[in-house]
C-alpha cells in the first residue's frame, strides 16, 4: 500500500518567501507561495491501518509544534501545485531510518517537495503560471523533475 | 606585477557569501587589484568592473537549490551583460553554483536557463571537507582564466560542499565534453584520475565548468585555501616549517589568481 503524507509550516517559512519574491520580482503573477515535503511510503499490509498515528506520534518528519500533517490520496498534484522530484535522492529503502529511528512496517519512501502557488486574487495559480515558476525557478532540468 | 593599468576585479558577495576574504587575498597576491562588491551596489558601480570573482560561501541559505536565489539576483544582471561582453567571470564553489544556476556556464546554446547543475554529492549527500587536486582539462587557452597555465597543470585545493557533483543529462554531457567546457578534473597528486580523488560523485570527476567563449569559469574546489605553503596538506608544510618566509609564501592554488592576472594584463 502507498500513503502519501503532505508535511508543512505553520510557521513562517523562510524559502518560501524568498521564492516567492524572487518569483514576483521576475514578473510571475502569484499572491503566495506555499512549500511542503511530500513523504510517499511504501508500507507493509501490516502496518498500513496505524500508520498516520505512527508518524503523528513519531518525533521524525511531524511535529505538531510547527508542522501540519495531511494525508494526500491524489495521484497527481492539485491545480496550482508543483511536485519536484530529485531523481536518484530522497529514496530511503527498507530498513527505512529517518533521523535515526526506524519506521516499522515502511518498505520504501521517497521524499520530494510540493510547491502551492495561489493567484494574486486567491485560489489556486493556473497551470500555465506554474509551468513559469517550474521553469525560472523552482526545477533545475538538469537534475530535477517537474510534475504538474 | 600588476594588471594593466585600471583593470579592477569585483569580489561579489550575496547574503550569506562567506569565502569573500580569503578570495580577496588570493585574488590581491595573484596580481589582481580587487574590491569587495556587495549585492546592494548600484548597477552602475558593478558594471565599472572588468572581471568578477563569485566566491563561496551559501547564498541566501541555498533557498530553493544551492545559487538558484543568487543566481536570478539584480547583482547577477550586470555579471550576465559583463559576460556577454567579454568579461572573465570566475565562479567558486557556491559561486560556481551560482554561475551553473545562472545559465552561464557551461551556456552551450545561449539559454538562460541552466543546462547542468552542481548537486546533492554521491553516496550518500553529504556534506565533505576534504583536500583535493584539480587538473586542467582542457587546452590551457581554452579559457582566458586557465591560458597562463601550463599543459595538464594539477592545482591543490580543498573541496567543502554538500552539493558539488556536476549533474546533466547525457547529450548535454557529451556535448560539453566534445566541446571541451570540462575545464577541471579531480585527479590524485600526480594528475590522474581516480574514483578515490572524485570526492562528490561528479560526473566524468569534473570539478570546473568553462563556458562557451571561454570567458566564464565555474570552480567547485577552493584554490584559494591552498593558496599559501601554510594551507598545505603535504610535506611541503613540514619543509617549511621554521622558515617564515617559506610558510608565508604564495604556492599551489595562488597558481589560478596568476593566471587571471595574466588575462587581464
């Protein structure tokens, strides 16, 4: 089974601001510009039914302090979302270790990063905007890869 | 001997640059009149420069990818005109990020958008300090940075980064290859290239990126913190040792601030 876990800041996030105004200073319409880690588990029949409790309760990739926790069931990125892959990183196999704890019942995960991008007027950015910041900023083709 | 007369190098630091001072030195005992230049000068004062040096350091946090931020600063608007024009441009270690991130180097079509990348290093991702030696790779005039060099000349240096490998897809690697824009190799003491002297995993052990004209080089390794015998990491350290003037003296990766001397000359 593969569940897919959307980690982001309830903090200010610094990259993401950073990105944004380099983004609208190069002339890409945004209003905003979230970032997230997106965590893709391969798991065990056994451990799929506890597993988001698991991670809540796990000081590794979630802490309820600063981070928000969200269970994403879409195959594909949202209107307006960018997933970059780094192929060849972010793939930890089985033992999965993350910071240095064992995830029991994880076969594989790999990580990538979700970018949301939200129109000056709200909503989401269109795909046409988004394909923009993919190729000014936010992908560097020559390692990267983008899936809008 | 100095440059020719009002030929001065522009040191560009970006916030969270951190090898400014040890580059100005270097530059300053190769021969080159050399002045810090910050990202908040005006366009007018960067373009009164006719070379700029990018040194390391991590810019803007490595927001986004390491150089991507800097990369697309207004600073890098006069550096990108001043290449077109003919400029040297010598990027190192996150300058040379900065430079790849930037489109130029190795810009083997014009774009602006980056055509390789240095990236996360192999096994592992992690960060390395480590010594390392470079070899030049290319016909020294290849690159106006390198043309005072001797033939396959092997400078030491030290690599320090997490993200130093040269990525590319395999025809852009060709053809920077058949185009000869690998300008620098790792390679051992004696000029040959090892899997053990590759610190990073770099594709084809490349550790420096020269661009299309030949005017822009983009340097993983610091040759400027093996610039001095003091900085050393072999027996010549020891030679010197008890002599002041043989510790103190200009050797090794000070070779490379030479030779751009000699350019600009």
């Amino acid at each position: 089974m593969i569940q897919t876990i959307e980690i982001g800041l309830t903090i200010p996030d610094n990259e993401a601001y950073t990105a944004l105004t380099t983004l609208q200073r190069l002339g890409v319409e945004i209003g905003g510009l979230r970032r997230a880690d997106l965590w893709r588990f391969e798991l065990a029949a056994s451990a799929a039914e506890s597993f988001v409790d698991h991670v809540r309760t796990l000081e590794t990739i979630y802490n309820p302090n600063k981070h928000t926790l969200r269970v994403r069931h879409d195959e594909r990125p949202a209107c307006g979302e960018v997933w970059i892959d780094e192929p060849g990183h972010g793939v930890l196999e089985s033992p999965v270790r993350i910071s240095g704890r064992v995830l029991p019942g994880v076969e594989r995960a790999a990580r990538s990063v979700s970018w949301h991008l939200q129109a000056p007027e709200g909503g989401p950015a269109s795909a046409e905007v988004v394909r923009r910041a993919v190729e000014i900023l936010l992908c560097n083709p020559a390692f990267q890869k983008a899936t809008i | 001997m100095s440059t020719r007369r009002g030929a001065r190098v522009a040191v560009l630091v970006f916030p969270g640059t951190n090898s400014e001072e040890e580059t100005i030195r270097a530059c300053r005992a190769g021969g080159l009149e050399t002045h810090l230049v910050s990202w908040t000068a005006s366009a007018q004062t960067v373009r009164g420069f006719d070379a700029y040096v990018l040194p390391g350091g991590f810019a803007y946090e490595d927001r986004v990818r390491a150089g991507a931020i800097a990369a697309h600063d207004r600073l890098m608007e006069s550096v990108r005109e001043g290449a077109a024009a003919g400029k040297l441009v010598l990027g190192i270690c996150n300058g040379a990020q900065i430079l790849l991130e930037a489109g130029l180097a190795p810009d083997l079509d014009g774009s602006t958008r980056p055509q390789a990348g240095f990236t996360r290093n192999l096994p592992g991702g992690r960060y390395r300090s480590t010594h390392v030696h470079v070899r030049l790779a290319i016909a020294p005039e290849r690159c106006a940075i390198s043309a005072a060099l001797p033939s396959e000349t092997v400078l030491p240096a030290w690599a320090s980064h997490g993200e130093g490998r040269l990525a590319a897809d395999s025809r852009t690697l060709e053809a920077m290859q058949s185009h000869d824009h690998l300008a620098f190799v790792y390679c051992d003491r004696a000029g040959v290239t090892t899997p053990e002297a590759i610190p990073n995993g770099s594709a084809l052990g490349v550790a420096g990126v020269v661009n299309r004209a030949g005017n822009v080089l983009a340097l993983m390794p610091h040759p400027e913190r093996d610039a001095w015998t003091f900085m050393h990491n072999d027996a010549s350290r020891a030679k010197a040792r008890g002599d002041r003037a043989a510790t103190l003296g200009v050797s090794g990766g000070i070779a490379l601030f030479q030779s751009f001397a000699a350019a600009l000359r």
